[in-house]
C-alpha cells in the first residue's frame, strides 16, 4: 500500500495541472461546485501528502499515525468514487493521472480491496508493529519536502492554465478522446464546438452550423460535449434540432478544461491537432472570415 500511494502522489506532483484538471469535476460530485475552482486547488496537496503517506508506509515510520491516516484517506476516496458512480460521473477517476485511465466502478473495486489492507494492517499487524527504519523520518520528512518543491516546480510556469480556459491558440488537441464520432482532429482541418446540449446560446446556433456543413470552403464542423451519447439529453438534443454535424463525446474533465471560465458554446478552428483560433458565442465568425482564414 505504500508503494501505491507513491505511485499515486508522485503522478500527481509530477503533473500537477492535469491533476487539478482531474480534479475539478469532483467538487460537483460532492455538492460544492459553486467552489470548484478553490477545491481543486487546494485538492492539489493531495500529491505531496500521498507521497509523504507512502514514504511512511514504506519506511514503518510512526505507523499508529500513518496507518490511520493512510486509512481515512482511502475511505475518502472510496465514498468519493462510490458517490461519482452513484451520479453516472463516467469519467477518468484521476487517481493515477493519465498513467492508469479507471472508470468510477472499476476504482471502486480497487479502493474497496485496498481501504481492506489497510483496515487490516492498522487494526491487526498495527498490534505487532515491526521495528521502524532507523533513518525512516529523514527519509519521510526529506521526501514529503521534495515532492512540494517538485510539484511547485512543475506548477509555475502553467498557472495561467488554472486561471482560464486550455482552449487557446496553440493547444494541441491531437490526443482529444472523442466518442461518437470518427474524426481525427490530429490530422486535417476541423472547426470544433464546445458545447452543451442543455444551453439555449447552443441550440441557437444549430441552424447557422448545419448552414455552414453545406457551404463550400468551410472545414467540417465536430460539436463536442460532455453528455454521454446514449444520455436523454444528447438524444432530444438531436431530435429536435437535427444537427449534420457529429455531435460527439469528451470526458467530463476535458470539457470542462476547455471551457473554464468562459462558458458555451466555444469553436475553435483545429489545423493538425492545433487551436488555430478561438471565437466565443457572442462574437461568432461568418462563414466568409472562416474560409479566410482556411484559405484555398
């Protein structure tokens, strides 16, 4: 258990942006998400704290504290989990980055197994607790410290990815997990819309969008959104408003980096898996700037 909370801290300090990213969509799963933006932020100590856990487990050091401790932190997680698959949340559980991918349901199996080795550890082999490493505090203390100069280290230089939206001109969206659609937005031209199909700024551009799909000279449109596609919203979606464009999905976390602070709809011009160009939905292009900017 201590070498799987260092691998889970150490994914998380060595990435903390995608981490926090991860993290965001479960501040709604607990009834916060009015604070999302603070509770990813500050779940962002998870790393350090993970990785300090670990070298303690490891290490046998102080283990009527770290086992406790190691075991309320795997409970949390496990009623965290168990609460996102009681939501539908269908999404990447973030507890091991993008190393390991696991849906809600399959890390909670995991956590389960897992909060039960720890419950045993803590409450039998605590009893006869084997002897401590002599240098396991050093080791603990110096290790824990690193992993926040590590994770303040990789965090820096991309605070401005907290604060607003990923969705900008450079971003690569080449490795985008899309579902319900065949297109490849690391090859070719696209013109892609965030959107949902809940909001009524969306619906109102269907018709401009099905009006661009037939004009020549304007790359092919791929709306993308969070909603899963067998979801009633989606299905009512397509129904009433009969989109000839795909209407696929992304995950919970993507959708929400790409929009963060500026709402929905979104479209982007994508060349080779590049953001070429960011309109929002109150400054919209005309089918004539777009293949302007396409060119021959």
């Amino acid at each position: 258990m201590g070498l799987v909370f260092l691998l889970s801290g150490g994914v998380k300090v060595w990435e903390p942006v995608l981490f926090f990213w991860e993290a965001v969509p479960h501040a709604g799963v607990i009834g916060m998400g009015a604070y999302t933006r603070e509770l990813a932020q500050l779940a962002m100590l998870l790393g350090p704290i993970e990785w300090g856990l670990g070298l303690a487990l490891v290490c046998n050091w102080l283990p009527r504290l770290a086992l406790p401790l190691a075991t309320g932190l795997m409970a949390f997680f496990t009623v965290l989990v168990g609460l996102a698959l009681y939501q539908g949340e269908g999404g990447n559980c973030g507890c091991f980055g993008a190393l390991i991918e696991r849906t809600p349901g399959e890390a909670l199996v995991e956590d389960i197994a897992m909060l039960g080795l720890l419950l045993f550890s803590w409450r039998v082999l605590g009893r006869r607790p084997a002897p401590a490493w002599s240098r396991g505090s050093q080791v603990v203390l110096a290790g824990t410290a690193l992993a926040l100069v590590v994770g303040l280290a990789r965090l820096v230089p991309d605070l401005a990815r907290l604060q607003d939206s990923d969705l900008r001109p450079g971003l690569s969206l080449a490795g985008l997990r899309i579902g319900g659609a065949e297109a490849d937005l690391g090859q070719g031209t696209y013109l892609v819309e965030l959107f949902s199909p809940k909001c009524s700024h969306c619906m109102r551009e269907v018709p401009k969008l099905n009006e661009w799909s037939r004009t020549e000279g304007v790359p092919p449109i791929v709306a993308l959104t969070s909603f899963v596609q067998d979801s009633s919203e989606l299905r009512d979606f397509r129904q009433r408003l009969q989109p000839l464009y795909p209407t696929a999905t992304i995950s919970s976390t993507d959708f929400l980096r790409l929009t963060a602070g500026h709402g929905y709809p979104r479209l982007a011009l994508v060349r080779g898996g590049e953001v070429a160009r960011v309109w929002e939905y109150k400054s919209m292009p005309t089918a004539g700037e777009i293949r302007a900017l396409v060119g021959p």
